[in-house]
C-alpha cells in the first residue's frame, strides 16, 4: 500500500445511514483490511489530511479511529514519519487474525471428563411445559394463582428504598426469604431448623447439582428411585457418581434392594413425600431403615419434598428431615410447585455438619436467583398468603384428583388410574400387551400430553404407564380427556390385536 489512499480505499465502505458513529466505520473497516492482509506489516498509512478528504470525514474522525488501531497495536506511529501497520504483526499467522465472516469452522472441542461421562448418561429430556395442556405434569394450577395480590405486593417491592433493591443480594440468599422459610417448616412442615441452615438456590436442580459438587466423587455410589426423576437424575450424573437404581413399591424405596445392590453406597436421592413419579408415599419404617442404611453406610440423604405441601390424604407422614436426627438429610425445597416454576426459586436445607461448607461454596458465587423475586415471596410469606394459597390449592388438587379417579373407572380396563394422597400427578397402569410410547404419541395427536413410565426409569421395569398430571388441568377439561384417552386407548388396542 504505498502511500496511495485509493488502493486502501477502494475496500473502505462508510454508510453515513447506519446508527454507527464514522469514526467506529472507519476503525473496524481499517481494521478488517489490516486482519485480512488488505495491507501489510511495514505498510505505510496515508497521512490522515489525506484519509479525511479521500473519506470525506474530518480529520478529527480519522485521528479517532487511527488512535484506537494504535492502542490495540495494529498500527505503529513513527515521530515525524508517519503511520505504519505493526511489524509486530509479521508473526502472526493471519488466519488467527482475520475476522470471521460466515460460520465458524467445525473444530471439535475436547470435553471435560465429567461432561463426556454424563453425556452418555443424560436421561433425555423434553423441554419442560411453559403452558397448561390436559394431564402436562410439571405444572401447578397457574389458573388459580393469585396474580392480583402478587402484582400489587410486587408493585409495593418496587417502590422500596432504592439501595435495598437495586444492590447486590446476599451470596446465601435473602435474609427475610430464609426466616420466612425456616418457620414455614417449623410450623408447617415440623421441621427444626434455624435460617442459618437455609441455602437460597434457583430451584430444586440447582439445589442438586450444588449438592453433588459438594458431596460426589466420580464413581461414589448414589441410589437412586428407580423409576425416578429426571431433573435430579441428570444433576447427581453430572458429578459423575454411579447411579443405582433402587426398586420402588407402595411403601417408597426397597432398602433392602439398595443394600443389596450397593451397600457401600454415599448417598441416597429420595422423593418420600409423593414418589416421583408413582406417587407412593413412603412408610414410617421404610423411612426409618432409610436412615439407619445411612447411618450404618457414612451416607448421606437428599430429601426432595417437591410437593409434598399438596397432602390431602389421611395421615400425612412427618419429612425424612424431621426425624433425622443424625443430620444426615439434605432437604430440597422448591416454589416451582407451591407458587410457579418461572421464578426459578428453592432451597436447601443443610444439616448442621454441612452448614460452613455451603456458606464458604455460595458465598464464592453469586446465586442465580434476583433479589426482587426472593423479597417477593418472603413479603407473601410473612403475610400468611403462602399458606393461605397452600390451603386452597390442597383443596384444588383434592378435587382435581377426584375426579380424574372418577372419570377414569370408565377405562379402567384399558388404564387403571391409581389413587395418590397427595401432590398433581399420578399413574394410570396398562397392561403388558400395551406399548407406552405409541399411546403416548397418539394421545399427543389429540392434544393430550401424558409421559410414559419408561421415561422415568434408570433401568428398564416391568410395569407399564402413563403419567398424569392433573394439577393444571381443571375437572370440566380431565372428563374431556379422560373420554379422549380412551378412545385412543380403545383404538390402539384395536388395531393392534387385529
Ligand atoms: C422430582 C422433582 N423435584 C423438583 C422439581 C422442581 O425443580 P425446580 O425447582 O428446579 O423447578 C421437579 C420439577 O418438575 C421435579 O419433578
């Protein structure tokens, strides 16, 4: 590039319509032409009179964009003899320089041994439901939220003291949230517990995963409930543990079968409050040898108490925490299923023994979860509204279950729909001819979203399923879908032992 403007020109494209300042235009297109080996180490700039006039810029524009290539190093300026792309540039390969247009090249990057491990483990998972549909599990009834209340208490938050809202929160979550919850499960849950043991997470999965970078090392043995739940499936896999999986019957999970698998095992992920996704709860003695398998083992307990809030049963069993009185259960709370799943909100629970350890690991990140969103629901919870919304949604549920158990004696031949004591979802039963994922399928045709059994499981099991979630769905809609599901229920039989 001598000295001659119009060659370097030529490739200099300035769109005097573009919210880009020229001075920017001018330094990236200089910029590409030097990357791109439009000119080369050594090369000698046009004065930048001659820059501005050939531009047609001031000449205060140009010394801006030179200025900026000189601070990254692209240009050099000699005292009394001009401009020059560095020469420091000569060894660089230009194609590490050289801006991407188009995509980038496929390279392959090497994966961490965990992620590569864990990738081949993944239970697959569909993308969790954003909206109600018939017998969608996951979801709370967002139908009877109290969205009203929740906009004004919201409204009122953010007309707070500025420094209060708008600084960073505290590393282990909001102090209000954590005495708010720490009494909801003395009174609600007969939970002892101080706030101080109260870890604020991004909900039950981040809970998990933080729990198995606290506890696993690739290989330690983890029971698992088998079948079980996928979220947590995939976090404790991420750690690389070995998953074990543990038979489930109507009484939770068979220790006996854990012991027998893996008696060395340390840790157990258990959902005794409304198996997930059969919806047992476990018994008093199961939880019992539970705790002493653990105790005899140095293992320790994940509780998931997802939603054991929603007890309509007779006798609602006391959590596995409180009767831990060894402070080996880790207990996992979300508001996914009490409130709703997009504010992404939960908690562990930490025994006394991991209290330091969890302070020392969240205070070294920042958690995910915004202040605004944590003082929220501590403000809906002082006020008595969240357990007022408890009340009326055990009630909701109540009904929702009945008369899905109602409506569906009508297939009981073809799906036997089982009773559950608590929680929005449960199992209706096929028989051994059936095929899950076809019915699955079909249902889906009909707008009718149910998950097959098998999703569930860490190894095959031999009963056939569908899981029904009934919490977002009200009565008038699972009569509907109730008489939808027996016809393809119907159908597909038909033509399959035709
Ligand atoms: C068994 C179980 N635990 C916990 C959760 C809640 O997870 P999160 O709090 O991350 O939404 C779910 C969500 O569906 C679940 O199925």
């Amino acid at each position: 590039m001598k000295t001659e403007a119009g060659a370097l020109l030529s490739s200099l494209r300035i769109d005097r319509g573009s919210d880009r300042k020229i001075s920017i235009q001018l330094y990236m297109g200089l910029r590409d032409i030097i990357l791109s080996g439009g000119a080369t180490p050594g090369d000698r700039l046009p004065a930048s009179r001659t820059l501005a006039r050939e531009v047609g810029v001031s000449r205060t524009t140009v010394i801006d964009a030179l200025d900026r290539l000189i601070a990254e190093g692209l240009l050099e300026s000699r005292v009394g003899s001009g401009t020059y792309v560095s020469t420091a540039l000569a060894n660089q390969p230009r194609t590490q320089l050289a801006p991407q247009s188009g995509p980038a090249p496929a390279i392959e990057p090497r994966l961490s041994h965990a992620t590569t491990h864990a990738a081949r483990h993944f239970a697959p998972r569909s993308w969790l439901p954003h909206r109600s549909q018939t017998f969608i599990t996951a979801l709370p009834a967002l139908d009877a939220f109290p969205m009203a209340h929740w906009a004004r208490l919201s409204a009122r938050h953010w007309r707070g003291s500025r420094d209060e809202i708008m600084g960073y929160g505290h590393p282990l979550g909001h102090a209000g949230l954590r005495r708010a919850i720490a009494s909801h499960l003395n009174a609600g849950r007969g939970i002892k517990c101080d706030p101080e043991q109260i870890f604020i997470v991004a909900g039950a999965q981040q809970a998990f995963s933080l729990i198995s970078s606290v506890l696993l090392n690739p290989g330690d043995h983890v029971w698992f409930e088998n079948p079980g739940a996928i979220g947590a499936r995939n976090a404790l896999v991420a750690s690389g543990a070995d998953l074990v999986p543990v038979d489930i019957d109507e009484n939770g999970l068979v220790v006996t079968d854990g012991l027998q698998k893996a008696p060395h095992f340390r840790l157990a992920f258990v959902t005794p409050s409304h198996q997930q996704p059969l919806g047992h709860v476990m018994s008093l003695s199961r939880r019992l040898q539970l705790l002493q398998a653990a105790e005899n083992a140095d293992a320790m307990i994940v509780e998931d108490d997802y939603d054991g809030e929603f007890y309509y049963g007779n006798q609602p069993q006391p959590p596995l925490k409180s009767i831990d009185s060894q402070g080996r259960v880790l207990y996992v709370g979300t508001f996914s299923k009490s409130l709703f799943p997009s504010l992404r909100l939960g908690f562990i629970l930490s025994p006394p023994g991991l209290v330091d350890t969890f302070e020392k690991v969240t205070a070294s990140w920042l958690s995910g979860v915004p202040t605004a969103t944590q003082a929220i629901v501590a403000e809906f919870m002082e006020e008595g509204q969240f357990s007022t919304h408890i009340r009326l949604m055990r009630r909701t549920y109540k009904a929702r279950h009945d008369a899905l158990l109602e409506a569906s004696s009508t297939m009981k031949h073809l799906i036997r729909v089982q009773s559950t004591a608590s929680g929005f979802h449960t199992v209706g039963y096929l028989d051994d001819a059936s095929d899950e994922n076809r019915l699955v399928k079909r249902a889906a045709e009909e707008n009718i979203i149910v998950a097959p059994l098998n999703r569930y499981c860490l190894s095959p099991i031999s009963r056939k399923g569908l899981v029904l979630g009934f919490g977002g769905t009200n009565p008038d809609e699972i009569r509907r879908g109730v008489a939808i599901l027996k016809t393809v229920a119907e159908s597909d039989r038909n033509n399959w032992s035709a």
